[in-house]
C-alpha cells in the first residue's frame, strides 16, 4: 500500500490529488474527502488558527493510514492537513483513498476522518466576531469512534 501523508501551509490541488490515487491499475475505486473552513451557525467567523506538533502530527497520520490498511484491502492513501491561518472556504484536509472496491475505499476515508479528528494532534483556533478562543473536542466527534470499536 503506498501512503502519503503531508501537514502543510499551502494549499492543495484535488485534480493532482485524485491523479496521484489513479496511479495503480489493480484499484478500480477512489474516494476522495475535502474539508472546508465553515461559517459557524451562531457567529461569523473571520478564519481559524490551526496549530501542530511537527513530526509527531505525521507520525499519527501514518499511524491511522495504517490502521485503515489493517481493516480494508487499500491501494493507496493520501492524507494532507494544512496548519496556519485560514479564511472561510478555504481548505483544510484532504483525505483519499484507493482500494480494487468501493465499500473499502467509502469506509476507509470515513475511518481515517472520523480517527483524524480524534486522535491527530492538532489544536483550531477560532477567529469570530465574538472575539477568538481554542475550540474543544465535540461529543460528536467522538461519538463517531464508537462504530469503529
């Protein structure tokens, strides 16, 4: 399985992203997750502040990559997480997986978001209208975990 993993500053490329995942013949699926920076629903919100451990961040990329592969039969995944400032609509994750069949490739990206923002160490702050502030683990993030166990 080849993984790649990147924690960056700049911006990502889906058409290069998708390409890269095309790369082996034996995978006749690919899934692809893109987040976004998103208004919030009871203020506006200016841009986040997305902070890291380097070293330690991709190490725990990889190590959820790998978990996937230990569950589902991957070709290929593809893990790139941007850090810094960013602005509403811009980019934050890109998360791609290829696999011979779609229900593995599906479950995979849906594993390795859900591990991803549980488990990766990553810190947001929020930059809103209401001033700006470090934002906690959700309940429902972590509920998510739950299917997986």
């Amino acid at each position: 399985m080849s993984v790649f993993v990147a924690v960056q500053s700049d911006d990502f490329c889906l058409a290069s992203e998708y390409h890269e995942l095309r790369r082996n013949a034996a995978c006749g699926a690919v899934v692809t997750f893109s987040g976004l920076v998103r208004e919030l629903n009871d203020t506006a919100l200016y841009g986040m502040t997305l902070e890291h451990y380097p070293g330690m961040t991709e190490q725990a990329l990889i190590d959820i990559a790998k978990q996937a592969q230990q569950r589902w039969p991957l070709g290929a995944v593809r893990i790139i997480h941007r850090v810094g400032t960013l602005k509403p609509i811009e980019q934050i994750v890109f998360v791609g997986i290829a696999s011979a069949h779609r229900a593995a490739a599906f479950a995979a990206c849906e594993f390795i978001m859900d591990y991803l923002k549980n488990r990766a160490p990553f810190w947001k702050k929020e930059h809103t209208a209401n001033g700006e502030y470090w934002v906690d683990a959700k309940a429902s993030d972590q509920q998510a975990l739950t299917r997986w166990e």
